[in-house]
C-alpha cells in the first residue's frame, strides 16, 4: 500500500529498552489495524472455508495474546474488559483452555467490530502501562513474551492479507480490497540458471549464540551433511506453469504424488488457486481484483503437490529445507518483495541480474514462500517453549511441509534464512510457488530450462 | 416490539385501488426495515445453517421479487442498480436463471448492508413510480404480483425472525435481538381438554368463489370425509413436554418414528431446541436472551418426529390438517399472539376459556406453527401458476409436513384457516408446537391428560 | 424360473388347519432356498449399498423372525442353536433388542452360508414340532404368527430378487444370475387410453369383516372421497420414457419437485437405474444379464421422483393410492406377471385388449410396482400391532410414498388390492415404475398420449 | 502356525540361475496360499474398511503382477485367461490402466474363490514355462521381475494377515483365524536399558555394491550426519503403555501432536486397536481370539500419534529412521519373531538378555513394525523404475512416516536393516510399535524408565 508513511516497521535490532519494546509494540500494532482499513465491516465476519479465520477474529486473537501471557500473568488486579474473550479469542492452545470450535468462528457476529477495537484498545493501553513500568523482577520473561506477542502479530498480518483474499474471492461481484495497491512493473521474463553448491557438512538451523529473535521451531542448530546439489537462479514462473499446464501436466499421473492425483481429480484442479481462464487468456484473482497473469512473475498459489508435479515433469525436484537454507544463509540480502513493498502480489525479477555462476540466486526472500521437499518435522534436540507456548509450534509437525523465504505479504522484519513456515501439502491459500533444484552430478532438467541458464 | 405505531399492518380487506396496492406496498416494506432496526451491521451477514438465510440476504431477496416480476416485465427501460443481483438475490427459481447455492449466501460480504438498503430504496422508488402509473392492460397482472409479492415479504417477515433468532443463538455471548419487546405475563397453566367434531363429507381448501389472496397450494376447495374426532382445546404446554422428557419420552424406541429415532441419537437431541438445563431447571434462548422456560406456555421448536413421539406417548395423535382446518374454519377468530403482538415468543393462554364442549379450542392461531399429521402434497386438481412463478409452492411438496395457524413471528394479516405452511420433519428453527387430536371412538389419552379434561 | 414344479405356492386361500399352515410354511421356506439355487457362496456375502442386505442374511432374518416371535414364546425349553443370532439377524425391533447396524451387515463373513442353511433347517424342524403339536391355548396366537411370518418371508423373496440385482450389477464381469429364468415374448407396444371412473364416497382399505390376512397398515377401512378421475390403461412404457429423456427431461427443472431436482443433479441421473447407453441403443442390466431394453414393456427402476417428472411432462400427474385402489378393487382379475411367472423383469402387455371404455386397465398387477401421489401415513384410525411386531410397519410412516401392485419379483399370493408398499421418493433399486393419471374434468394430457387413447 | 513344513522359505540368497527363480517363486507362491487354508469362502470377499482388501484380491493381485510385467511382456502370444482381471485386479498402476476403485473391492462376489485359484494356477503355469525357457536376451530382465514379484507377493502375504484379522474383528462373532497357531511362552517383562550410539557421519541406505535384492526407496547410499544419541534396549510394552492409558494419557492434550488430538477425540479412542476392557482386565482381539493382553510382550496396533504421545509422556522420542538403522546395521542378527515363527503376534523378549551396555538392543527385527520420527522422504538422489514399476514406492512418499524392522506377520527372508516400510500416521491395523530414544546429552526420561535401565 502507497502510504506516506512506511507501513511495516524494522524490527531488525531488537530493542534493549522498555522504551524500545513499548515503541515495537505500538508499531506493529498500528500496522495490523491499518491493513484492516480497506475493510468494510462486513467484511471482517466472513469465514470463507475452516482454514480461512474472520478478520475481526484475527484482531481479537492477536489482542488475546498479549492479555493471556501478559496482562493476566503480570499485572496484578488486571480486570477483562469480557471474560468470555478468553474462549472466544483462544486459537489452538488446549492446555490454556478448550478453544471455541475453529470452523464455528464465522458464525459469531457478536462482540462486533467495533467492540473488537475497543477490546484492542483497552489492550493496548493496559499493555503500555505494563511496559512502561514492568516489575524488574520479570523484565526479561516479559520483554521475551512481547518479542513473542509482535512476531505472533506479524505472522497474522499475512494470515489477514491472505484470508481477505480468499474471502473477497468467493464473491462474484469480484470485490476489490484495495485500489491503492501498487501495481507491478511490467518486465521481461527472467532466464533460469543454476547455482552450484558443493555441499558438505554444514550448520543448519539458529546459532546457539544467537542473540536475535528466532522461534523454537529453528532450534538447535545442528550439523547436516548436504550432497553437492544445484538450485535454480529463480522461482518458477507463470509462463514455464502455463507449459505444464498445457502440456498435459494436470492429466498425467506419472507426474504426481498418490495423494496429489487423487486431490487434483476430487476437486477438479487444472490451474493455481484463483486462476480463471477467459479465452485464451489466464486471469487470476488479486487483492486489486482480477488481474491477466503477469508471465514473467513467480507462479503462486499452488499446493505442494503441484509444485512437486511441476518439478517431476521438468526433471528436477524440489530442494530440501537444508539445501535452501545453506543458499540462503550465503545470500545475504535478505531484501525482496515483502508487504512492505505494497504490492501484495509477486512480481517479477528484474531480468539478467545473475551474472556468474557464483552470483546468489535472486528472489530467495519475499515474493512467494517457497515449498521445499522437507516434511515439517522437529530438528535434533528440539524442545519447546514450557507451558501452553509450547503448543505454539511443535504440536503442528505432522503432515505438513516446510516452506522458506517469506512472501509478498510477510512483514520484511518478520523472516529470516532460518524462518521455516509450514502448510499442509493440499494448501494453496498462502503465496506459495517454489523454485527448482537438482543433483549436480550432470543430472539435467528438460530442454526448454537448460537452455535458459546462464 | 412495543412501538408506538402498529407494527405490523392490517392487510385483511384486500386494496381496490392502485393507491390501496401503494399504500400496503409501503407498509409492508417498512415493517421488514423496522424488524432490523435492533441489527448490527456483523448479524446481517451471518449464516448459521444451510437453511438460514443471512438477513441481508433476506431484505435483498424480497427487493428482487419486486424487480423480477413487476418492475423487468411492466416498466419499459427499466435499469438494475446492479445487474449481478439477478444473480445472487433469486432464491430458488430455476427456471428464472442458475441461482447462487444456498449454503454459500453467508460467505457474501458485499454487496454490503448499506448497498441492500440503497437497492431496496431505488427499488421501492421504482414500485412507487410503477403503481402510481400502471399501464391499465397490466393493471389486474400488476395487483396480483404486488400481492403476492407482499405475502411474499411477510413469509420473509417471519423467517427473518426465525433466522436472527438461530443466528444469535450461536453465539456463547447470548446476545440480545432486542429488549423492547413485551414481557409475557405470567398465567396458570390452562386445563387442556377435548373439543368433539362429528365429521362428515366437508369441504377444504379455499372456497372458489373466494375473493380473498390464497397461496395456490390451498386450492382449489375439494371434498374430503372425515370420520368423527376430538380435538385438544389448547397446544401442548412446556410442562407436559417436561413430564414426556422426564418419563424417558426420549429413550424409548417404541414412541418414535424410524427416522426420528435415528435423528435424535444422531444429534443427541433430549430437548427442544434453544433448551438448556441448569441443575434442576430449563432455560430456552428467546430474542430478548436467555429465559427461564414458561411451563404454561405451549412448547415450541419442536421438530414433527418429537411432536409425534409425545402424541403417542399420550396415546393420541396428531390431527390430519382436514381436522385442523375443519375445527379452525369453525372457530372464527383469528385472534392470537402475532408478531403484531409484540412478544415474539408463544405466551400461555388465559386459563379456564374453554367452559363447555361446544366453544372452539383456544391457541389455533397464533403463538405456534401446529404440526399436523399430513405429508405436504398437492390437493386433489392443484395446478401452480404459470411462469417461474408456478415454482413458488409446487415443487416442495415431497419430504415435507405441514403446519397449520401462523405462529407469534407471523404477521397477524398474513394467515387464514386454510393457509399451508410445511417445513422437513426434521425442521425446528421455526416456532413449531403441536396440539393432540384423538378419535371420537372413546378411545382416550393417558390419565394425566383426561383429568384435565374440561 | 422355468421350474418343473410350480415355484411360487398358492396361498390365497388361507389354511385352517395345523396341517395347512405346516404346509404352507414348508412350502415358502422352499421357494426361498430355491431362489438362491444360482448363487455362488461369495453372491450370499455382499451388500452393495446400505438399503441391500446380503442374501444369507435374508435367509438367517426370516429364520429369526420365527424363532424370536414363535419358537422362543411358544415352545418350553426351545433352546437356541446360536444366542448371538438373535442380535445379528434381528434388522430393525428396537424394542426386541438393540440391532446389529444395518450398513455393516456386509462385514459379516460368519456364520458361513453353510452355518445359515443349518440354522435354517434347525428352526424348520423345530417350527414342524411346534405346529404339529400346537398348545391348543395358543392355537389362534400361533396361525396369526405363521401367517404373518410366512407373508414376512414373501417380502424378503421380492427383496433377495432386488438384492441380488443390485448386487450383481456393481460387478464389471456383468455375472448372470441365472439362464434358466423365462425370455420375455417379443410384443408391439399396446396403445394407451384412459379409463374414466366417477369418484364419490368410497371405502378405502381392508374391509372389517375380512377374514383375509393383510398387514395393519391396510387396516381400517375407512371413507374417502374421490373426484371424478381418469386412469391410464396400462403403465408407462420405457418407449414414453425413452422420448421424455431424449426431449430434455432430465435437464428441465420446471419439471421437477426440488428434492428431485437436486438429486439427479448430485447423482447424475440421466436415465432409469441399471440401464447403460450403447451408441444410439439403450441396454440395461437383468438377472439374465445385459439385454436390450424392450420398448413396449413398462418403465422400471425409476425413483418417485422421475416417475412425478415425467407425469409432469406429459401433463398428467400420479394417482393417489385411493384411486388406484378404487381402480384396482373393481378391476377383480389379480393375475399379471408375478415372480411365479418366471421372468423376473417386467414384460409389455398383450396390445389391443382394451376394447371399450368399461373394460378395467392392463397390467395393475404384477411386472412393476406403481408409484403413486400418495405419502405413506397411516389411515384414520389405524392402530399397531401390541409388542416389538407392532414395529412391523407403521414406524417407517415418514418420508416414505406408496407403490401399489406387485411386480415381477412378488409372489403372485402375496399381493392384494389393498396393498400398501412404500419406499423412499428417491428408491431405484425395486422393481418399481408408474402409470398416468388425469382430472376427468377435460383436462388432457400432451398430444402425443392422447393421440394413444382408445 | 506349526506346520511340519517350514512355512516361509528363505530367500537370503538369491538365485543365480533359472532353476533358482523358479524354486523361489513356487515356494512364495505356495506360502501365500497356505496362509488362505484356514478361510472359509466368505472370509475372501469381505472388506472391512477401504484400507483393507478382501483375501480373494490379495490372492488375484500378485497374481495379476507376474501375467502384467512378466507374462505379457515376455510370452510371445500369451492369452490372459480373462481380460477384465486386468482392470479388476490392478491395485493402483495409474499408468498401467485405470484401476477399479479400491473402496468397492468387497462389492465384487465374482470371480469366485475358486476362479481366482483357477487364475493363479494359470498364471502359475505359465510362469513356470517362461523360467524355464526365458529367451536369453530378457534373462536379465526376467529374473529383475521375478525377484520383484516375489518380493511383492511376500509383502501382500504380510497383508494378508492383517486384513484377515481385521475383517474377523469386525464380527461380534469374534471368529478365530486358526487354532493351530503356536502359543507364546509366558515370560516375565524385560527391564528396559538404554544403548548409546556415539554418531558421526554415517552411511545410510543400501550400499551402491550391494547384489542383493532391495525396494527403490532404500537406494541410494547417501551420507547423514547423526549426533550422540540413546536407543532404547527393546519396544515399549504393553505394561508400559498400560500405565500411561491409566495416568490419563489420552486425556492430556499437551503430549499430542494436533492432528493426532483431534483424531482420537473424533474416533474415542482410548486404547490401542482391537484392545476391549472387561472390568480390570484389558484383553485384545488376535487371531487365535480374544486374548488377555501380555503385559511383557510388546504394545502393537498403535498408531504414530500414539507412539509419538507415549513417547512425550515419558520423556523421550522416537528414533529417526537413521538412527534405527544405524543401530540395527549393527546388530548383524536378523533373527526375530516373524510370520515364520507360526505366532502371528508379538511376544515377550526373553529378560534379562542385555547385560552390557555394548550390547545390541534386542527385538530390533520382528514382532512390531517400530514407527519413527521420519516422514516417508525419498533419500537424495532417489530414482523410480522407469515404467508403471516406477509408481511401486515413490508416489506414495507424502504423508506418511517410516517404520522400520518387520513383524510378527512378515516373512523373515523379507527385511533388511535397510528396509523402509510406510503407514500413514494414523494407521492402526499394521502390526505397528515402536522403541524410545532419547538425546545422549544427560536428557533422561521419567523415572519409571531410568530405574529399569540395565
């Protein structure tokens, strides 16, 4: 969004003060409330399928939070402003208490969207209070859990971007969400190249010396040994998809996983998620409303088995969670197409930047979260955060996939060469697309991508 | 509502004048309005159940039956305010175009409430414009619509209620419809007793020559010979539904129908709907909250199979709906609580009416919808109207029970003796009680019932 | 099937002594093990859907219902051959015992066929005793039970022949059921005409002073009025039928009830259950398996639905069960093509024997079961039998219509003119098809039958 | 079962010369029909749920495996015995042909039992001409298939078992699979030690060298990096996981992955899968019937989310499947309980047998299918079959987690350390347990488990 002022606030250094921690607080606070502008209230009630939540749910719960593992644990005589928000508002965490029933959140038009930015603002001034003048004999726990509060928040800044898309989807008036979106450049596809890496026995995961925020998800750090493998200069692109569209990709179940060829038969999928076609031409649905696929942009909204398909068909594979990071950590420009661009889309690279072979891949961070080959499963050693924050990642390694880098809607602060986001492999309502790898031991994609290497 | 106009208007002699039609236009359009005044905008969006209807949807429908039938085939160069409402706002006429499914009008967020009321005023301006100028060879074609299309709106009066009711009853919150509506009084539960009818070759059905407006299901009048029967002088009450649940009503196969046991373990139904048990105690959600359940008061939200399994139980049955509207042709008084009335919950009659055996039976109007024994089907030469119109009754008569006497959520204006309502066995969102009938053989219901006997 | 003996016994005059009641018991316990002469043991385990149940469990459940109801109340010191029979073959006594779940009886690969046929024969035995040596106190009570559990046995004979179908129709290999059953003679289809009766007060059911066995449901007779009506000569033939699907009945909604509207299109109906399209040619699936649908023979296995919309179509409409008991009564020829007939498929009707107007219509008893208007309720007055048989018929009075007739798989004995049988609106799988029926009031039906008329 | 013959023949060594593969394959093949010697005909045909398959397909399947890549490619003019079995009987070869849906397997009562021993002696015969006369250009080629079809067989064998204890534990009946299977000594618990594993660089996967006969997916070698860790002296035992039922673990959601929460609150379970309790006693459905549960043998019938749950509760983990391999390549003694022992349940390890800590960790093959913590990945570098052979393992590689070392129900001469066996993390009806690891690091398990290390 063209705002004047930046919308997405650097929380790169984390603060060391209170002060530091108040001013976090309110940023990431306001930023929530501003994607929700465009909003009208009715908007903010609609649950467009169980994975989809209300966008007045996800300010509430957001809110719920900071009042669950802060306000009630840390100020003494905290009053609710509604005890019931304790049930309502609670996502997943069992051991705090029973959640209200995730796939029931769209049937709750009461507290309205108003009481829900009265329960914020209650929130947040009692917040204010609380870290202006925080018992120094909690001020580490409470600096640790409101470090914990603003990533949680950002994580459903993207949740909100990708649920109103889905929501405002559904409708057949083809609602806009925003027309003050920045609209892409238009470029020329990029060539596909491959960057070789040597492998070996490599650190994976957080330093443990590591001072800045991480969740517990990319700990330990830990030793993995990487065969020599190479990883493609970009991700694929709406153009080389369209091929496997029309090359009969959705037809052949050579290409897919079981799982995947029965899912793409029992809902009829030939295309991404809010792809429309109209002639001769793809159409997708975006949050400035239906827009022509932009060819040379990375392809999105697609499942892990499409992804997978598509990596099949041209000879290549997906590359693990470890290979991506090990790229990753080495690129060092963490720069990309977040939310903070104002897009809210991806968009295409600018052609011809890779150069030589030993550039970093281009587009590693933002644009589409890219799926890997790794099934979402703890790292040696891992252990969780005590109590119900525990339930915060752990519970959720089976039958999910690791996806890596971020995308247009993540806030740029909130990821990092460590971060690991996960879907289950049918999901295609995040802006997911992925990039291509290989063994480098002379084994070579199709024609058409060889030829377009660098 | 205990506002200071009449609610609900009285639309019994039917207009004579194109300004007669223009008036009860109005006051019906208004009447619905006033029905949302106690809204917020989040409960307009909501659908709870397949079977409910946002109430947006609803204000929005009702305009579009005005627009499809009279303002598109009788007002030359008439424009949509949106053409795309055709679309979403038909309810269920195929053969006026593909509507949008059902279960999916709760996932619209726009057009938004503000935009339905915008479409409901250029509609109404239009219908203003239309009535004050009908073209005189259409005038006859044009009364008949704008009737059929008032008695349309006021079915739409009664579901809105219906479905705000269910919409908020979701809610843990409990919220509150309104608190202005009137209080019940408190009453001594009435002594229920038997009313005898002789039977006979009768006619039912609307008489032909009748000038009156009638759904084409109640027509056309034909003969039909009932044996002698008795009829209970007042629905069942609260209480005696109490006893039935208390002496196992809901545990013993041998009372119920094969689907109806099915569905009560299914569902784990034990009560009405809306009924809830605190220690020793029930409580029914109202729209003026949650309320200590008035034992004199007839039960409601009740679905046939339960009507049916009290029956026998009490060793009568249901009346057929020739019985029903043989004894409520006789009564000759309408009069009954209504949505007029202003409680929009069923209140216990005054007791001690009834003091002998040739006064009519009390209730048979009003508070609520009596199921009857008879399956929902076409009377002897039914024929439906013509167009897409003719979808309007027809086609729903299988799978069906059917109802006799408007309930306290019906406009007073809208019923008749011979008026068909019908809902799925199943159904209990709509204010639906019972009253018991028995053969006149001597035959009789357990003790319990006959002491009360008047 | 051409069987040397006659298959099916007579037992239309009812026994009157102990003697003829063994003998009629001997005689329907024969035919229905001849009925499964064909079977390979694996045909005996199948359930092909939840409303089929596997052939031995027919076998064991009619067993049952003569241990449970006769030897068990009757015999002293009768001791079972197995105690979990009772659980497993009771299908549906709630109040006899909790039954084994009707949709898992297909998971029972014990008792063997072989343990079935000796549970067969040791109840045979024990019933022989038991009716030879009839306690003479008990003698009224125990011909009531044989009697009812001989026409209880007749049922399951129609349904083993609908099971057996539908079982061997969900098998590619297309299995034969048997080669021995008799070919259908080649006929011209007969012309269709009307049949006008004059209605008035009549008696409906089975007359009081009736000796004849019927079940309870036919049971009281009472007084309906009819208006005047006509009746079509004979039944819909697949010819008529095949024109309404080539001329778009099952693509237009205005001629369907909206449950049935939905259903086609949910299922994909096109056609009549069983039949397959082979180019230009329809074929459909027998018990002598794939035959080309003869035109002139009656439409079967067609749901109530598809029945109505064609009625619909042709500008007529379905009798009530009251005409065509009225038609039926008077009509005084029960002969038709029953299952003792042996083709086991419903057969055209000889062309040209309706010569005037006075002479009753064709083929009102047997080839296929005539759906009619009427939704299964119990008559005026009707009452249950005392104990778990009062379970027998009328707890399935819901949500069910009435077919009247017999049809190819029943035996000839077991029929009546009074005959309710009833199935869900949605049933295929019996042999089931319609006939027209019209107001007398000049009302007609498309050119095309009238044309037909006599 | 005591057999006099041994019933599993070895297939250590693999033959080298015709003669070899023939003996080979006639010795499977007779094996998987002993197996069926105590079915009765019904047993074959049922399908208790989609998971499982009715014997009689079992028996047609590998049948149809050796007349698809064997008879048809090599034997010039070869003529199936019936076409359609190559429809009916290909499991899940998308590319071969379209397979018949597997949830409709047990609609099929044809081809009889005795037409499928007709069809595998057929094929039988001719496999045996072509091993005897295979044109010496496709020798290569054959024997790959032979191993490959007789490696598939032994795997339908294992099935076999458990979908025959499967469909008889569906029958209240409780039948019992045969009495002759051999009893298991009763043995007193073993206590449970810890053996550490210092890690490193390890080689994973079956050497690039190797002659010997391995799936797809155990290929190729690669290198992982493991760090220290602690195995688990032998499986978790029924006592063990007694005492976490009764310490309320299915109660507590904090041990349970979320999936694995909701689904046994979806499903209630409490126990592991064919586990009854009859007052303080557990006793569990096996083949030989219901049994009181052995508290020393080890737990079977659990799936991951219970291992992984149990695992939580006391303190430890599930091994990855590196981890279990490299401890099992180790062991150098693949002896264990398999099918060939003749129980066809797991059974107590004899105490006391670890005495030191070098010492291997016992019951690593055999007895219990042991789930991991891995997801079912391909190993880097992973390549398919090329053709239809090339959908055996890869496509099912999502979704699923890896068990490792075989069971009481698979044949010995069937695993190897190396062997990846795969069930989705739900699954249950797999002779399923599993073993504790733990980190090396000093992290310890509750006590209940330190106090019984060695």
């Amino acid at each position: 969004m063209s705002h004047a002022e930046p919308l997405y606030p650097a929380l790169a250094d984390e603060p060391t003060s209170p002060e530091g921690w108040l001013e976090a607080f309110r940023d990431v606070r306001a930023v929530t409330e501003q994607l929700c502008i465009p909003l009208e209230t009715e908007d903010y009630v609609i649950q467009s399928m169980d994975d989809v939540s209300p966008p007045k749910w996800h300010l509430a719960h957001v809110t719920w939070f900071f009042e669950a593992f802060l306000l009630k644990p840390f100020v003494k005589g905290y009053v609710s402003q509604n005890d019931s928000y304790d049930y309502l508002f609670n996502s997943y965490y069992e051991t705090h208490s029973s959640p209200f029933p995730r796939p029931r959140r769209g049937l709750l038009s009461r507290p309205t969207v108003a009481d829900v930015y009265r329960y914020r603002h209650y929130v947040d001034e009692a917040m204010e209070l609380l870290l202006c003048n925080a018992p120094s004999e909690h001020s580490r726990a409470i600096a640790e859990r409101v470090c914990l509060g603003i990533h949680h928040e950002q994580q459903h800044q993207e949740l909100l971007a990708m649920d109103i898309k889905h929501i405002l989807a559904q409708n057949p008036l083809r609602p806009i969400y925003s027309k003050r979106l920045k609209v892409p450049p238009t470029r020329r596809p990029a060539p596909m190249g491959w960057r070789t890496y040597e492998g070996g026995l490599l650190t994976i995961g957080l330093e443990p010396d590591s001072e800045a925020f991480a969740f517990d998800n990319e700990r330990p750090a830990h030793r993995q040994y990487l065969e020599p493998f190479e990883l493609a200069t970009r991700p694929v692109t709406n153009q080389e998809y369209i091929r496997f569209m029309e090359q009969g990709g959705y037809q052949d179940p050579a290409l897919w996983l079981s799982d995947g060829w029965h899912l793409i038969r029992e809902k009829g999928w030939t295309a991404p998620l809010y792809w429309v076609r109209d002639g001769e031409r793809w159409y997708h649905f975006t949050l400035t409303g239906l827009l022509p696929v932009d060819t040379a942009a990375p392809v999105c909204h697609v499942s892990f088995y499409e992804a997978d398909a598509f990596a099949r068909w041209a000879g290549g594979r997906l590359p693990t969670e470890a290979e991506w990071e090990h790229a990753a950590v080495n690129t060092r420009d963490l720069n990309g197409n977040f939310a903070d661009s104002g897009y809210l889309q991806p968009v295409a690279t600018e052609a011809g930047t890779v150069r030589n072979p030993q550039d970093p891949p281009l587009q590693m961070f933002g644009d589409v979260w890219e799926w890997t080959g790794s099934a979402y499963r703890p790292y040696p050693g891992f252990r969780t955060l005590s109590g119900s924050l525990g339930e915060y990642n752990g519970k959720f390694m089976s039958g999910q996939m690791v996806l890596r880098g971020g995308c247009c809607a993540t806030p740029a602060s909130h990821v990092r060469p460590t971060y690991r986001n996960f879907f289950p492999p049918s999901a295609r309502w995040a802006f997911s697309g992925f990039r291509l790898a290989r063994e480098a031991t002379g084994e070579h994609c199709r024609d058409s991508f060889s030829q377009s290497a660098v």
